[in-house]
C-alpha cells in the first residue's frame, strides 16, 4: 500500500483498484467525476493517478509509480538540504503533484508535515506558519499574489517557500522578497513528480534554474524541452470525445514537454510553451512572451494576452484584464509592448477561468 493514502484520503475523492489510487480534483463536474470512476484503468501496482491542471472532461490522468514520487522527493530534499529539524506547511491540495509531494518528502526526510485545512487565504497561511514554526513551503503564483497584496510580512522561521505551478513574474517577485519572502522560483510538471528545476536558497538571479540531480535534460525540435529520469511518469489516461486510452509518448526514456527552454549545463531558461507561439500576418509571436511584457508595465492587477483565430490576419490578440485600473495601465502601455502588427483587437475587463491552483488559464 502506498504511504500516506489515510492523508490524501481526507483530502480529496479517491479510487482505489489494487495497490494504484486515483487522486480527484472536487471541482470536477459530476458527469466528469463519474466517468473516470467508471473508466478501465491498467493494472498498475503501486501507483498513483493525478489529473493534469484543469476541470473540464478533456483531462489526462497521470500514472506516478510510487518509485517516481520518491524519487522527486529525495531529489527536492537534496537540493534544499532538508534535515529532521525542519516543518512542511502544505497549503497545496494533495490531489496536485506538488500538494503530494510536500508529504513524501517530509515523510523520507523524517520531518514534520502540517497540512492547511479549509480554504485559502493569505492571513490564514501566515498564522499556520507562526503556529507550526514551518521552515518550508511551496505556494502558487496565485497564492504569492494574494500575500503581497494584503501586504503580509514572512515569518521569521521561514527559510524557502518554492513557487511552482506557472511562471513567477519579477514584478511580484521582487515585492515578495521586500516583504521577507524567501521564495525559491521553480519549473516542473506532473509528469515529472513534481520539480524539475528550482532556484536554491538564497539565489536571486533567477533567469537561469539548476536542474535538480536526478534528472537529464535537453532541448529537441523547435527547441522543446526533453526530460530522462527515475521521477517520470510511467504513462497517461486520456480522455476525449471517445473512450479512454492509455498512452506511453516516452521515447528511448526521454519525454518531450510541451515547453519551449533553453539549456545551458546543468540548467535550464524555460521561454514558454510550444502552443503559445501564433503566426499573425505570416510573423511568429509569443504570445506568452508579450503577456509577461504588458504584466511589468501592469501594476494594479492580472492581464492575460489571449489569441482567436482570425480569417485575415491568422490570429487576433485579445487583452483580458482583471479591473478597470489594469486595463487602463494596459492601453497605455499597448504601443510600447506589441509591435504594430500584433496590437490587440481589444483591451477589455473581465472574469478569469483559472485552474485547480487559482492561476489564470487562456480560455
């Protein structure tokens, strides 16, 4: 039986078929709910299966084998040099990779773990830090967001916060850090077990992420990013408008991501994802990379740069953002940002969809 299943059981839906667990998001719909229930799983021992970020019926569930999940721990555990004197708070739910892998590599460190109950809110995470002495933690952009703005100061028991699940923007970042966050930036997947590369403690350039030990990588086509190592994935369940397949797309023990990164050494510059480049007129454009631009010059709130398809010109831009005063400091900061051809058809307000972990989905 894996470790850890009476924790993840009070935490989220669960299946279990042998010695393999299905790990459900509440947010998905009932329909939804109900068709992984019923779907034919392989015989997998020792397995746990996670949804990829999202909540509707086009999902993928990952199968980790426990061997993979430990493997991810140990390497987290060496790369911020975890002893028995340190505390986990886990303010992430277990039925994400990274909600479930504070527990294992608590458990193999032989640390403590204090699991967040109930909803979430910036005041109450800085209370259970103070009551817990937490030296360690992982959040979400989304959660980074919410403490800067309700201006709440790091605990002094702190000594890294690792923020996975999207790419941490420098203009959050850096107030973050004001406010004595020890935040550790990282890039990592579900179908690596959790992180792949994470700044270490105390770096603050972070252009540049070190790879953690257990994994190899590199570039291929297009410049995506391959993964080779003990923590991937042993295969996916996909659901569609037909019936569940399993699928394997490792090749030769490598995995190609859906990210677009750059490799130098030991470490790696991710530029974003394959399916954020658009051709608008005949010129490539990250749209990814032109969101990150307009959000620097956006300071009252979140913007998103979203691409529809357009009979003249490929593609037409879209701002969305998330108040008025956003979308203000956006239209005066759109000439500067998007080059001519790719000026945004709108700049308009309104409700973000977001994902599981709070973060804003282009939809």
């Amino acid at each position: 039986m894996l470790r850890g299943l009476d924790l993840w059981r009070e935490s989220c839906p669960s299946w279990e078929q042998g010695g393999s667990f299905l790990l459900l998001n509440p947010r998905l719909t009932g329909a939804v709910r109900e068709r992984w229930l019923a779907a034919e799983f392989p015989d997998l021992e020792e397995h746990v299966w996670l949804g990829t970020s999202g909540t509707s019926g086009n999902l993928k569930m990952v199968a980790l084998a426990r061997t993979a999940l430990e493997a991810s721990a140990r390497a987290v555990n060496n790369h911020l040099g975890v002893t028995s004197d340190d505390v986990w708070l886990n303010p992430l739910p277990f039925f994400h990779v990274g909600g479930l892998g504070m527990g294992l590599r608590a458990e193999l460190a032989g640390t403590r773990h204090e699991a967040m109950r109930g909803g979430w809110s910036p005041e109450d995470y800085v209370l259970a830090v103070e009551q817990t002495g937490a030296t360690l933690s992982a959040l979400v952009p989304a959660q980074v967001h919410d403490l800067v703005a309700a201006g709440c100061r790091a605990p002094l028991s702190l000594r890294a916060v690792v923020v996975g699940g999207g790419a941490l923007a420098d203009t959050l970042r850096w107030p973050a850090l004001a406010l004595g966050w020890p935040l550790l930036p990282s890039y990592g997947l579900t179908e690596a077990a959790s992180q792949v590369a994470t700044a270490r403690v105390g770096q603050l350039e972070v252009e540049w992420l070190p790879v953690l030990e257990h994994l190899e990588v590199r570039t291929g086509r297009d410049g995506v990013l391959e993964l080779r190592g003990p923590s991937l994935f042993t295969g996916w369940l996909i659901s569609g408008d037909g019936p569940v397949r399993w699928e394997d797309p490792k090749r030769d023990g490598w995995y190609a991501t859906s990210d677009r990164a750059e490799v130098r050494g030991r470490e790696l510059r991710v530029l974003g994802r394959l399916d954020d480049l658009v051709k608008i007129r005949g010129e490539l454009v990250d749209v990814a990379a032109l969101e990150r631009s307009l959000q620097a010059r956006v300071a009252s709130g979140l913007v998103l740069v979203r691409s529809v398809p357009d009979e003249r010109n490929g593609v037409a831009l879209h701002v969305v953002a998330e108040n008025g005063m956003a979308a203000a400091e956006a239209r005066a900061a759109r000439d500067d940002v998007f080059p001519a051809f790719a000026r945004p058809e709108t700049i308009s307000t309104g409700v973000m969809a977001r994902n599981a972990l709070g973060k804003p989905v282009r939809t």
